[in-house]
C-alpha cells in the first residue's frame, strides 16, 4: 500500500515497507489508526445496514450515493440523504436501525492486512489506540474481525459526545486516554476528513492512499 505522510509541515510519499521503520526512527510515544477502511474494509457492511434502515422508510440508498461520502459520521451521512431526497427522513430512528442491522452485516467486514500486521508489529514498543466516527458497538464488532482488539489500549468514538472527524475532537480525546501529547501521536488513517481531524490536533499522519 502506499501513503501521505504529513509530519513538522512536509508531506512525502511512503510504500508500507518502509512505515514500521519510519515509526521507529522517529520515535513517536503511541499510534492511533482509524477504523473503517484503515483496519477493517467494512464497507459493505455499513452500505448494507445504512441501505436497511432507509428501506425501512420507504427509500433506496444506492451504493454509488453512499461510497461518495466514505468518511462521513453516520448522523451526517443520513442528513446528507435526507436532504438528497427530500420530503419527511427520521434521521434518528435510521441512525438507531442501521446501527441495530450492522450485527447482521458484521460478516462482509475483512480486515485490511497491512495495517493489521503494523499494528501486530508496534504492539508493545508504544500504546495503541483507535479513533472512529462509528459508534463503539459497531467499532468493537469491527474490531473483533481483526484479531487484535486486545492490543489496543483506548479507545475514541463518536459515543463519547465529541465532534466527529474533520474536527480533532476524537484523536485529542484518544491521546488523553493514552497519556500523551497530541504532538507525539501519529495517526494512521485513509480518509481525507480523518487526515484533516489529524492535522488539527497536532499529530503527524499516515495517510493510506492506495489500499
């Protein structure tokens, strides 16, 4: 996989063989990846559940709607759709059903090789956290796929009450459970709303740009 690698102002382009030895040598106190799409692809599952809850009041999600707001929050991404529709769209009670139906979609979520085995490969030398716009019970079924949920020492998501990515409420909040400084994070990460949050809070950024 390749990457953008923002870090003190610059921006260079990386292969995953050289991550773990750029990790190293400069020494970051922790590392905090995102969920979706950076350890997990979990997009068909999340289509499946969010185009359940539309059916559910009588509307058709299409797939190529949804993958062009990849990196959206749930609530705004049914915002989104209410407004890309028109007429009455209860988006509470569609966040509310998609997350209920993700249980049932767990199964089409694989984990994203590469950045599970940096994770396998870090753990130990420096605390992991993870960082989601999801909500906590669909990171943790995310997770779970993974095989590595008990490596990760904190976790940030949208349950908590902060403002999702692009704001860098979620990865300020990761690095406090962690006990560390923003600026010794590195945040690995594949959307352009996570690498904009990453930014904002100070931390250095592994952007996945070819998965």
């Amino acid at each position: 996989m390749r990457a953008t690698f923002h870090h003190e102002g610059r921006v260079s382009e990386v292969s995953d063989a050289n991550w773990a030895l750029i990790i190293r040598s400069l020494a970051f106190d922790a590392i905090i990846f995102d969920c979706d799409g950076t350890l997990v692809d979990s997009t068909e599952a999340h289509f499946l559940s969010m185009r359940a809850a539309a059916i559910a009041q009588g509307q058709v999600m299409t797939k190529e709607w949804y993958k062009s707001l990849t990196g959206l929050d749930r609530r705004s991404l049914f915002v989104r759709f209410a407004e890309f529709k028109g007429g009455h769209f209860d988006i509470a009670k569609a966040c509310q059903d998609s997350i209920a139906a993700y249980s049932d979609c767990v199964s089409f979520v694989t984990p994203i090789k590469t950045s599970v085995d940096l994770l396998r490969d870090l753990h130990g030398e420096m605390p992991i956290a993870v960082a989601s716009n999801a909500e906590r019970e669909v990171v943790n079924l995310s997770l779970a796929k993974t095989g590595v949920a008990g490596l990760i020492s904190a976790i940030a998501t949208i349950s908590d009450g902060t403002a999702p990515k692009p704001a860098p409420d979620l990865f300020l909040l990761a690095a406090k459970r962690l006990g560390i400084q923003a600026a010794r994070a590195l945040v690995i990460e594949d959307s352009a709303e996570g690498t904009q949050a990453a930014l904002a809070a100070g931390m250095s950024v592994m952007r996945i740009i070819e998965p």
